[in-house]
C-alpha cells in the first residue's frame, strides 16, 4: 500500500502560488496593472521566448518536461490579445538569432543579444495595442558571478534603446524582469515605465505564475528581500567583492538594509520588505506589551481597496546604540495574512522573546565577551510593510544591562582589519570604523584538550547496523568493530554518479563499500538542489522557483507545503537528501549564486530554510543546509579566505543556519569551498564542532562541498587533508570515486599512524554517518521495511523513459566493447545503457554500424551522456558494409548513463568501444 500521495497536480498549483507571491511590484503607475481583460498586448524582449527557469551550476540543472513561458502563459489565456505581428517579427529574428547556450560549465553568458527596434515597429505596435509589455532576463550562477557591466548588472544599450522607445510610444508599459537577484534599476527614472515588476526565476511553472499576477488572478503581494539601491557602488561590501585572495567584511553588521538604513536612506530606490498589490490595506496595532519575557504584538490588517488579497507586516527593532553599536532597523518578525477580502480584515499576532533583540559582544566592550547581551536603553520596536515605513508601535525598556547567553569565542579573525560602527551626527548616524577584537584563545589547544575518547578495535562481533536500529546493541559497540581502514573509507562519499545510489545524482555515503554493506550499512543518497531534483542522468524532476523568489513570498506556510512535494519527490526517486537549501546571505548583488540563496537578512533566511526543512521532514527526508558558512563570492572560491569578525558571523552569516538548526532541527549540512579566517571551512572545529553541534545541538551529519579543500591553520589547503576535516567534525569527504580504494590519496591513514589523528575522532564522524542513515528512507529499505512507496497522480506529460534504478552497470576494460545488437534505432528512439569505465578521462568510443540505404542518406546517432549530449555519430548508406565512427569523447565520473539517440531510421548498430586516450582524476585537477 501507498503511504504517500504525490500529486502533481497539487505540486504544480503550490509552486504556482509561489511564483505570483514571489513577484514583486515595484511600481503601477495609472492602474496598468493587472492588465485589463480584452486588452491587446505588445510583447517585446527576447525573453519572452527563451525564459529563465534558474540560474546556472549545480542548483540550474534539474531536467523538466518543461517550462512553460511568459509567452505561452500569455498565449493560453484568454482574456487577452497579443499582437500577433510583433510576434512574427521576433519569431523570424530568433531564426536568424538563436539563443547562445554558451559552452560548458560556467559557461552560459549573462543574457542573450536583445532584437533591436526600430522606431517604425514600436509606433505600428503601439497604434494597435493597448499595453506593452517588455521582457528583461538574466542569469548567473555557480562559478560566475554577475559582474557590474551592461548585460550582467546593468542594461545593455540595446535594451535601454528598447525601453526607451517603447516607453515614449506606449501610455502603459511595463516591465518584467525574469532575473536570478537584483539588477540596476536606474532606467525606471530615466525611461518612467508605468510598471515595473519583478518576476525573479518561477522554474518549470514561471510563466504561469507570472500571467496570474499580470492579469490579475493574483494580487501580487511579494516584498523585496533585498535593498536596492541606486548604485552597485553604494552597496558597501562592493568595495572588497571580486578580489582573489580574499574578501574583507568591513561593512560588517551592516548588510543590506542595515546599512541603508542606518547610513544611507537617500541612495535607497525601493527599500527592503517592499511591494505593491493591487488592493490597499490598513494596518492598525490592535494590542501590543509585554510579560516575562514576551513581547507580544497583534495587528489587525484591513484590506479597503477593491480586490482580495494578502499582506506581509514586517516588525523591526531600533535597537540603543550602547557601547556595541547597532543599525537603524533589524527585521525580528514578520507574518503574512491569508487572502483577505475587499472590506474585510484579518489579525496577525507576534511573539517576540525579548533574547531577539540581542547583540553579540565579540570583543568584551560591555564586559561581557562572547555573550548576547540586552545593553541598557530603549528597543524601539517598528511595524510596517517594508523597512522604511514601518512606524513605532511599542517600547521596551532596558534599565540595566542584560546578558541572554553566554558563548565562547569561536572562529575569531587573527588578521587586523577595521569595520564600520555608527557615530551619531546631528543628521543621523555617520559611519566610523573601530578596530575589529582579534582572536585571543588557542583553538588548537582547545581543540586537543576537546578531543573524544579514543575507543579501541574490538574486532567482528556479527552486529549489523540494524542491531543498533532495533536497539540491541549500542552504535558505538557496532562501530568498535570496525577496523582503521573501513572507518577511513566510511568518512569518504562516493560520486558524482555512484552505482551505489539512484543514477546521475551527486553522492552516496555510509555504506560506500563491500566490507560496510557487509556490516549492513547502506549508502544513503544525496542531490542537488536547492530548485528541484538534479539528476544527471536526464530523469526529469519538478523545477522549483529560485531562493530569491521563494524568499519575496514570505509566506513560511507555503514553503512547508511546497517542500513537502519535494520531500515526495525525494524519496521517489531514492534520495534522502536534497543538497539544499542554499542559505547563504545576500551579501552583495553580483554574487552568482544569489539566486539559490534567499535575502539578505538572516532572519527570513533561517525561517525560509527551516520551513522547507520542516516540509520535508514531514515525510520523512531532509534537505542540507548549504554553505556552512560565508560563501559569498563564485570567483576564486576555492581559495577565498572571507576575514569577518566574530560579530558578523554570529547576527548575520551564521544566523540563519542558527535558526534553521534549532527550529527545523536540520540533521546534514555542507560547508564551503572557502576559508573564514584563515581556516578552509571543512577543517574548522569552531563552526563545525564547536557551534553548530556544541552550541546549537545539531546531531547530523556535515558533508564537504564537491571536491573541498582543507588546511591545518596556516597551512596551504589540499584536496586530501581528510585529517583535517575529520578532526574538525566535517564527516564526509564529497566526493570520490571509489571510496575503499582512497583515489585522492587522503591522508586520513597516514594521521592515525603518526598520532595527529585519533581513531576516537574518526569514530565520531562515522557515528554521525551513522545517525544520519538510520533515520533516513535507506535504512527502511535495507531493513526490507516496505518503504513508505509514493504514488505519483497528476503527471499527464510523459516522464521521458522512466530510469531504471537497478540498471547495472557493464564493466569495461580499455579497449572494451558493448553489443548492441537488435536494439531499436527508428526514428526518435533511444536506447539506454550503463558503463563503468576503469577511471573517468577522455576516451575514444566507436560505433560500428551498416546501412543499406543510399550513399547520401545522413542516418545521426547522438551519444548522450547523462543526457547531455556528447558527440553526434553521423553515419551514411554504407551499402550493406560494417563501418565504424569514432569520436572523442571525456568522461568526467568513470560510472555513466549513455543513451544513443537515433535521428534517422535506417541503421543496423553492431557494438560500441571505448579506448582510453587519457585519463583523469579531479586530485590532479
Ligand atoms: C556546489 C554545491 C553542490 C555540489 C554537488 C558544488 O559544485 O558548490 O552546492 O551541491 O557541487 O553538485
């Protein structure tokens, strides 16, 4: 029997929501929005055609069915026309223009080349329509980030050509920006659109969504989650983004709307939490107080325009600005009302504990170092629908000094820098800079003095994993069994595209070897992530809205239920965690990988990845946090050293992994590629111990990024200082090719031997390991439990071929061959088959096929390799004749789904052969 439901349909209609409340209106100038039923539309912009589903890297890659774009959105409904004739005319430039996928990884460009206008287009379509609607598109993403030129960050003058033309011939235009996260907005007061929206990256559905909003189904009611200000040079981290080396946080505490707020209200353009509708609601504090401990607020939200719709209060602390120092406004609460009804009114109501309104002491200036402290004065307390309206509605007095909690100090900077702190001025605050407090303890003597107890081997004694799952013997007496090598190999994942889990994913872990299955440990299965299910080797997946918009529709409710069908999706497909969410801080708009992340304040980051956590959990999978912590920067970001101080990374950097932690109770995690001062974040004990498992009680499992480097500190990081990283409890290595076999020559074996390793430390990564499979779907399966199965309703579309997880792999020496005899090769057929390559590199693979059709017949076979396509085989009439192709071909990852694509009928396929040319292993890369 089914214990789940996973209706598509349901899906669909969720992540719908989601789009229409993600899009955020900026400006509707005379009602032109939503556009009026019976209207005829102009559409101008490439992106109509072509639009953005997500942004780039390992977070883009989910393949779909689909993806439904503005324009076919437009064209499915029926209230309105569009202009036909413009419509031929991008058409036909499209043929002549067609889209620039780019090359490679990393390779995609920000945008595509814009159809110029003439003036005589733009007055034909204005004479017969009564809207324009003008489509802009960007993207970016992993290992590119957007760079502050035309095409990337700003408009391109073909563009602004566009804009400007169709600005002064159209009385109502508006503009539409599918985009990843932020972009210069300075063309809305120069060109004076009537509408500005933007609808971010909706996934698969985006159009959807999109044309809800435009007409008007769905009242927008998204706010921004990031400031946007006139300039990328007013954004204070600008200043120190895009260098190699390393990044310095000077701007410290005051990121995003902090900053503004506190500095510079006047380089504003919209302000963060705001967002127009197309109703008007009144907010009026209907109580607000205090008792023991709780500040407790209520508003009633009236809706008095003409159409329902839905609103988010945003309450924000004006803290004193005491010894410590603090911005003008810090968002520490906020709800978004359901659907209210022209006339009618809704009540939300806050709970505030008053520990929220703390600061972090790093350097001791209150006399209380490390600790969350409450210094004395008034926390003025303001509530509104965006950061710079939001007025007073309570105060809560502080007579004395307060401490909340009392820390340690942890991942302190050791390199001299100045930070930014408010000095009041008779016109507000000015910035000055204070010395940041440097590090004062050892942490490696910390750290030695810290270390577990150090069990030893006690030899086989027949328990199986599933003894510790039914409790009949302790996780630590199976994992005494254990010999050095097997606990060596179990801290090692296995990808990307391990048999040992469902194809084309990123990683298996746990039982990654013979002798651990032979201990009954299974391998658990994890996947990109964050925006729906990357799976390389083309089984299709439900492509999810990007961070940036989920984070606009604040609307935490919705993200539950969302990533519940995920959650379904997951285990579907045999995953038991997604590698996401992506919850790293908006730190500056040109970071490439914005558009995974949600905001730029840590509060609605933590409360958004802790509703997609809880709505996985529901059924019983997780998601993992990613990335632990400060990756802020694509560029260089293996080797990025971020120098931040202990402050900053407690109220704003780490905040959000925090909130998820403790709320959500997240059980895996993945640190960055890069350093926190000085040390590589897989190798630090104060994050990945000391924080997170000590301070927060997170009892999962942490995971590298893909191929991470380690340091000891001060040491010159490398891909195999395992010892590092386990000593600092980061569990797993991510990943390798054949874990029992230590390809990247680890030095996990070696540190035991010569003492800077123990066995107890080793033991304790494995125990996590551990922990995280027994809760997760795997165990059910390798206890034969009848897993919890999940029905798919609602999916119309054919899911391409549906992948055979068990497919299994055909080992092949060098030189060796695959017959393919009697496979179907009719027009439009595919056939599938799984290789395991002796190591991944480049190869020399030849078919070797007959035809009897004539000489000039083109008969093209693609090799697709995890359904990307490789190479095309283009075979003639070979008159009856055997005749072999051969083409190269690299294989990144020895274990690969290929599917031969057959474009012509007509060809008889004898074999396939793979001859190593050269090989490669990702420790030399
Ligand atoms: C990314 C991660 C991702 C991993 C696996 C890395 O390149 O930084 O976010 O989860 O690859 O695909």
């Amino acid at each position: 029997m089914s214990h789940y439901m996973l209706d598509w349909n349901q899906y669909r209609a969720l992540a719908r929501t989601a789009i229409a409340e993600g899009a955020v209106l900026l400006r509707n100038e005379h009602d032109t929005l939503p556009i009026k039923a019976g209207s005829t539309v102009s559409v101008f912009g490439r992106n109509q055609f072509a639009y953005y589903k997500s942004g780039t890297g390992s977070g883009g890659m989910v393949n779909v069915t689909h993806v439904t774009t503005p324009l076919d959105a437009l064209q499915r409904c029926d209230e309105i026309r569009l202009n036909g004739e413009l419509l031929q005319v991008y058409e036909a430039w499209l043929e002549e223009n067609p889209f620039d996928k780019g090359t490679g990884w990393a390779g995609e460009p920000w945008s595509q080349k814009e159809m110029p206008v003439s003036d005589e287009i733009v007055l034909q379509a204005a004479a017969k329509s009564d809207l324009a609607l003008i489509m802009i598109g960007r993207t970016a993403g992993e290992d590119r980030d957007n760079s502050a030129d035309p095409g990337s960050y700003l408009l391109t003058d073909t563009e602004r050509d566009m804009l400007h033309k169709v600005c002064r011939a159209f009385e109502k235009t508006v503009v539409v920006l599918n985009v990843g996260n932020i972009i210069d907005m300075q063309w809305v007061s120069e060109f004076h659109p009537s509408a500005v929206l933007y609808a971010w990256q909706g996934g698969m559905e985006g159009g959807e969504g999109l044309v809800d909003v435009l007409t008007g189904k769905v009242a927008p009611s998204g706010k921004l989650a990031d400031t946007i200000a006139q300039s990328i040079d007013d954004y204070p981290s600008t200043a120190n983004f895009g260098y190699e080396d390393k990044a310095i946080y000077q701007e410290d505490i005051y990121v995003g709307y902090r900053y503004f707020e506190t500095f510079a209200k006047d380089k504003v353009l919209y302000p963060f939490g705001f967002g127009l509708s197309y109703t008007t609601f009144q907010t009026e504090v209907a109580q607000a107080s205090e008792s023991d401990g709780l500040i407790e607020i209520s508003f009633k939200v009236t809706n008095i325009g003409s159409v329902p719709g839905k609103e988010v209060v945003q309450i924000y602390v004006e803290k004193p600005q005491g010894l410590l120092g603090n911005p003008a406004r810090s968002l520490i609460a906020f709800a978004k009302t359901s659907t209210i009804e022209a006339g009618e009114s809704e009540v939300l109501t806050y709970s505030i504990p008053v520990g929220d309104l703390a600061c972090y002491d790093d350097g001791g200036v209150t006399g209380n170092k490390s600790c969350y402290v409450l210094e004395s004065g008034t926390y003025r307390i303001y509530a509104g629908t965006d950061v710079r309206s939001a007025t007073p509605c309570f105060e809560y007095q502080v007579d004395a000094l307060r401490v909340i909690s009392r820390l340690s100090e942890n991942m302190a900077p050791v390199t001299a820098f100045t930070r930014m702190k408010p000095v009041s001025s008779e016109t507000g605050y000015t910035v000055t800079y204070e010395e940041v407090p440097l590090r004062t303890v050892n942490s490696e003597a910390r750290r030695l003095a810290e270390r577990p107890e150090n069990r030893e081997y006690t030899g086989d004694k027949g328990y199986t994993l599933a003894d510790v799952y039914h409790q009949k013997v302790s996780l630590d007496a199976f994992l005494d069994q254990l010999t050095d090598d097997d606990l060596a190999c179990m801290v090692r994942g296995e990808g990307m595209n391990s048999p040992k889990v469902t194809p084309g994913t990123a990683g298996a872990f746990g039982g990654v070897s013979d002798r651990l299955n032979a201990f009954g440990i299974p391998a658990a299965c994890c996947s990109d992530g964050p925006s729906g299910i990357r799976m390389d080797c083309g089984t299709t997946a439900f492509s999810m809205p990007n961070g940036t918009l989920l984070a606009c529709t604040f609307n935490l409710a919705l993200m539950e239920d969302l990533y519940e069908m995920t959650g379904m999706e997951l285990r579907k497909n045999r995953i038991d965690t997604l590698l996401g969410p992506g919850m790293n801080i908006h730190r500056n708009p040109l970071n490439g990988r914005n558009f995974e992340y949600f905001s730029e304040d840590p509060l609605l980051t933590g409360k958004m990845a802790a509703a997609q956590l809880k709505g996985m959990h529901r059924v019983g999978v997780t998601g993992t946090l990613k990335h632990f912590c400060a990756n802020n920067q694509e560029f260089h970001r293996h080797d990025l050293n971020s120098i931040v101080s202990e402050r900053a990374l407690r109220e704003i950097y780490l905040k959000g992994f925090e909130i998820a932690v403790k709320e959500a109770g997240a059980y895996a995690i993945m640190t960055t590629y890069g350093a926190v001062n000085g040390v590589w974040t897989a190798g630090l004990y104060d994050q990945n111990t000391r924080i997170l498992r000590d301070e927060w009680g997170f009892q999962g499992v942490v995971m590298t990024d893909w191929w991470a480097k380690i340091n000891d500190e001060g040491g010159a990081p490398s891909r195999n200082n395992t010892a590092a990283m386990i000593r600092a409890q980061n569990d797993l290595y991510m990943v390798v090719e054949q874990p029992d076999a230590n390809p990247m020559d680890d030095n996990t074996s070696s540190s035991l031997a010569d003492g800077s390793l123990t066995r107890g430390e080793l033991l304790r990564c494995a125990a996590n390991v551990c922990r995280f499979i027994m809760r997760s779907p795997v165990m059910e399966r390798a206890l034969g439990v009848k897993e919890r199965s999940v029905e798919v309703v609602g999916l119309d579309e054919v899911n391409d071929e549906e992948l055979d997880f068990d497919m299994p792999y055909q080992p092949i020496v060098d030189g060796g061959q695959i017959s393919l005899e009697n496979i179907d090769t009719s027009t439009g057929s595919s056939h599938v088959f799984a290789v395991a390559l002796e190591e991944p590199g480049k190869y020399e693979v030849t078919i070797t096929a007959r035809s009897s059709a004539g000489e000039l017949a083109q008969m093209p076979v693609t090799l697709l390799q995890n359904n990307v396509p490789s190479t095309i085989f283009t075979f003639n009439g070979t008159d009856g004749q055997w005749v072999s192709l051969t083409r190269e071909v690299f294989f990144f990852n020895k274990h690969a789904y290929l599917k031969l694509f057959f474009g012509l009928s007509g060809l008889e396929i004898r074999d396939i052969t793979f001859k190593q040319l050269q090989p490669f292993h990702m420790k030399d890369a």
